[in-house]
C-alpha cells in the first residue's frame, strides 16, 4: 500500500461525519460505562444499542466515502501502529455492545460481557495514547512533564499542613460517665471506695473460657492497648483501647454501655457491674 | 491546554473502574456505624427481608458474639435492611443472589449463597491471607465495597 497513487478528493462532509460518529460512539459507550450501575439499567441498554449501531454504521459510511479519503477503514499515510489499534478497539466495542444484548437475555453471557466490556475500556486510554503520541509526540511529553513539576510544590506544603494536626486534650464526658458508674457501685456496694486501674487490668487480661473465638478483651484489643486492635474473625480495624492513643474512647455514654453490655456477654459470659466498668476505663484512662 | 485535560481524562479513565458489579451504597448513618463498627456494613442488597428480620430479631447471639442494641436503634436498622433487601429493591445483583434462596429460606450468612462462590473460589490460602482473615471482609480485595462496588481490583 503507497500513498502517491492519484485519488479523487474526498467530500466536505467527509472529515465531520467521521467527527460526528466518533462523538455518538464515544457519547455512547461512555454513557453506558457510566450506566452499568443497576438502578440506570435501562439506560445502560439504551447505551449499548447506540454503540453496537454506530459501530455498524462505521462500515456503511466506509462504503459512502471516498476511497482513501478520511472514511476508509485504512487510510494511506497513517501509521500501522495506529490502524490496527483502531481495527481492534471497534471489533472489542462491537464484541462488548453484542455480547450486551445477549446478556441482557442470557443471564450466564454477563461476565464474557464484563469482561469484554473492561477490555474495550482499556484499549480506549490505550487508543488516545496512541493518538497523542502519534500527533502531538514531544510537545506533549514536554507539557505533561512541566505541569507535574509546577503542581508538585504546593501538594507538598498541602500534606505538611495536614499533618501539623493539634492533639486533644482530656475529655468532661469521660469524666461524667465514671461518675455515674462510681454512684452505681456506691449504691451496689456501701464498702466501694473507688476503681482500681489494677481490677480493671486483671478483666482486660483473664484469660475465659466462655467463648474460644474471644476468650479475653486482649484478643482483640491486642496486650498492648495503644496499639489498634483487630476483631478476631472478622479482621475489622478497631482503634485503640487506651485513652492515651485514642482521646475518643469511654466518651459516648451510649456506645460505652452498648459495648460493655455486648463484649462482657461474649467474652466474659456475664454481665459487667458499675464497678467492673469503672474500672475498666480506669485502667485504659491510665494507659 | 489540550493534551493536558486529554491526560487528564486518560489518568481519570485508567482510575475509575467500570460501573459493573455495583449495588446502591449504604448511606443510613446509624446504620453504617452499628454494623460498620465490627464489619463491613454490608448493602441490604444481598439477602431477603425476612433474612434482615431474623438477623435483627437475633443479635444477642450474632455469629457467636452479642451485638446486642437499643430497641429502637434494631428497629431502625430493621427497617432500613427490610427496605433495601433483595425482595424488595430487585436489581440484577439482588436477582443473581435471590434466585438460590428458597422461597421461605432465611440465609443469614452472604458468604454461603452459590451466586457468592461461584465468584470466590479461591484456593484457601487466599482466604487466610493475613489481610482478609474472613469473607466478611470484602474490602480486603475489594477497595470500594463499602461504597457498592464490586469491581475487581
């Protein structure tokens, strides 16, 4: 294939017909991309038809222009590289659009459409890639390189502010929620005389038998109670225990009793008493 | 300025997944954080309403641990699991999940439904990764579970 052979001079109408259809495909599988989330399924369907039609259309309008004009399929001139890219990127939009409609009948057919779908998605970055390099080539590695480097410097004194975050300072709410306990175990108990980090402790470290997924606060919380912890069979982060690493924790009166009335039945198999919750944050205000 | 927003959009398509494997994110606060608390609050999309229901009307034994609440806090995220369940909200997800419960079956556990392990029948060392530690932890491979996508990463 040369490019000197005599040709006739394609259209005016043929460079924005093939404008025109690359903006239907390009709006149209986009918006199906964008639909094939399940509440916007009809639209998504919608999408799919558009494409499969203007990949179809693709070849008619092919038969329309003039040859080697900027309708043909292979134009003289154009890099291999290029043709190819584009023969494959429109049979893979095709596979993706046809595959659609089957699945849309045939449950089974949806992930060959996924996937063919993720594949077409890939070659389109691929295909502007190419694109970009072929027309712009240097210029455009010159300007990419040059905005990175402009947008560099305010990100980095961005993240340093970010990171000069204040600490926080003892919390009132805490305080409350140990007095009301400390009332509690005065009305249980006339002989209570106040927690003890050390009772508080000893609940923390036992080692039960109640439960073998959980058999101490230990097995989540983890022996050393500033780290985080991590729920044993679910894997679910947990922030520290100790109000030291966590300034949030024993503040939320509500959560504080949910959790003792949760963690005390799994772990311990028994309710906690006031003075057991007393304690208990006694001993993990103290860590 | 072309190529620029031309990368740009190049960097946005290569980030962004495809909308494929999705359901309608969780977005009630209190329940996002009773159940996100322990787990993943899991979308209501993957099990029937009288699933929820049990599941509610069970929490002092909650797959072996109490997750025992407030009255009124299980019933407010009753209602919202009941109001988004496979039966109720349909969606192809729902669709591919409901189709192996039994017409008055109630699974409690996502894990053990066949439209689950036809799509994670991974050897079991995968399973004891470190990170994942469970098959509840779907954001140990799946990055935007919490936000409904499914997607592989």
């Amino acid at each position: 294939m040369s490019g000197d052979a005599p040709r006739a001079a394609p259209g005016r109408w043929e460079l924005p017909a093939l404008r025109l259809w690359h903006a239907a495909l390009a709006g149209g599988f986009l918006v199906a991309w964008l639909t094939a989330d399940e509440d916007t399924y009809r639209m998504h369907v919608f999408a799919g038809y558009w494409v499969l039609i203007a990949v179809s259309l693709r070849l008619g309008l092919a038969a329309m222009g003039t040859p080697r004009g900027p309708l043909a399929l292979v134009r003289p001139g154009r890099s291999r590289l290029m043709i190819w890219m584009g023969g494959v990127l429109m049979t893979m939009v095709g596979l993706a659009a046809l595959s659609g409609v089957i699945a849309d009948g045939v449950t089974s057919v949806e992930d060959l459409h996924e996937g063919l779908s993720n594949t077409a998605l890939w070659l389109i970055p691929a295909h502007a890639a190419l694109v970009a390099w072929v027309f712009q080539g240097k210029r455009l590695r010159d300007k990419v390189m040059g905005a990175a480097r402009v947008s560099a410097l305010p990100v980095l004194v961005l993240l340093g502010l970010a990171a000069a975050v204040p600490a926080q300072a003892a919390d009132p709410a805490r305080d409350a929620i140990l007095a009301d306990y400390a009332k509690a175990a005065k009305a249980a108990d006339s002989g209570f005389t106040g927690f003890s980090a050390a009772r508080g402790e000893s609940i923390y470290r036992a080692r039960n038998t109640v439960n073998a997924d959980f058999p101490s606060c230990a097995t989540c919380h983890t022996d050393d109670p500033t780290r985080p912890g991590r729920h044993a069979k679910t894997g679910r982060e947990i922030a520290p225990a100790a109000v030291s690493a966590n300034p949030k924790r024993f503040t939320d009166a509500e959560k504080v009793e949910e959790r003792f009335n949760r963690d005390c039945k799994t772990v311990l198999g028994r309710e906690c008493s006031a003075r057991d919750r007393g304690d208990f944050i006694t001993f993990l205000s103290s860590k | 300025m072309r190529s620029i927003v031309m990368g740009a959009g190049l960097l946005l398509s290569l980030s962004t997944p495809a909308w494929a494997d999705r359901v309608a994110p969780l977005t009630d606060p209190v329940t996002l954080k009773a159940c996100g608390e322990c787990h993943m609050a899991f979308q209501p999309d993957f099990l029937p309403a009288r699933s929820w229901a049990r599941m509610m009307d069970s929490l002092d034994n909650h797959f072996g641990e109490s997750a025992a609440m407030a009255p009124d806090k299980v019933a407010h995220i009753r209602k919202v699991l009941e109001d988004g369940a496979a039966d109720r909200v349909g969606g192809k997800v729902a669709g591919r999940f409901l189709r192996w419960v039994a017409p008055d079956g109630t699974p409690q556990r996502i894990t053990e439904n066949p439209a689950f392990l036809r799509k994670h029948d991974f050897p079991a060392r995968e399973w004891a990764r470190a990170d994942v530690k469970s098959k509840s932890n779907c954001p140990a491979c799946h990055k935007r579970a919490e936000r409904g996508d499914y997607e592989e990463d």
